[in-house]
C-alpha cells in the first residue's frame, strides 16, 4: 500500500511552474509507487480525485562519490492533472 512518506519532493523546476497554470503538479517519488497508490494517496491526504495521472521513471546518475564511482538512487516522477477547482494551500509558490 502506497504511503505518503513515499512522496520525496513537489517539483519547482521551470518546466513545472509552467505546467502548474495548466492544473498540472509534478511529484517526485519512490520507485514503487504506482499511479492507483498516488491517486489513493491524494485522496486520503488532499481530499482531491486526480483526472489523469502520467507516470517516468528516472534513472539514478552515475557520479564519483571521494573518489570512487557510485550511483544516485533512482526514483519515479508523476504528472498529476487536478481538477479546476482543487486547491492544495501546502502547494503555493
């Protein structure tokens, strides 16, 4: 069962700014969070039905970590469309 400790991040990159005029919010999260545990998650957390919900999975980059090659965890990121009249107060920018 999808968590909302599984939630790593609300993206604010350009893109996302651009996309949260439209009603789209992008979610960073864990790598076994599926689209129905998120949906499940907005629901029971925000009090909000998704209309659709986009899913990406993102690979960990491989970097050099003191010295010797390593690699960043790999997560997930979902586009979440919201109806016109959600509002989420905790997502204001």
């Amino acid at each position: 069962m999808a968590d909302i400790t599984d939630i790593k991040a609300i993206m604010y990159t350009e893109k996302s700014i651009e996309l949260q005029e439209e009603g789209i919010i992008v979610v960073q999260t864990t790598p076994r969070m599926t689209k129905n545990g998120l949906k499940e998650v907005f629901k029971e957390f925000f009090g909000i039905n998704p209309l659709r919900i986009n899913s990406l999975n993102v690979s960990g980059k491989k970097k050099m970590f003191r010295g010797r090659a390593g690699k960043r965890p790999d997560s997930k990121k979902f586009y979440v469309k919201l109806p016109e009249d959600a509002k989420i107060e905790s997502l204001a920018v």
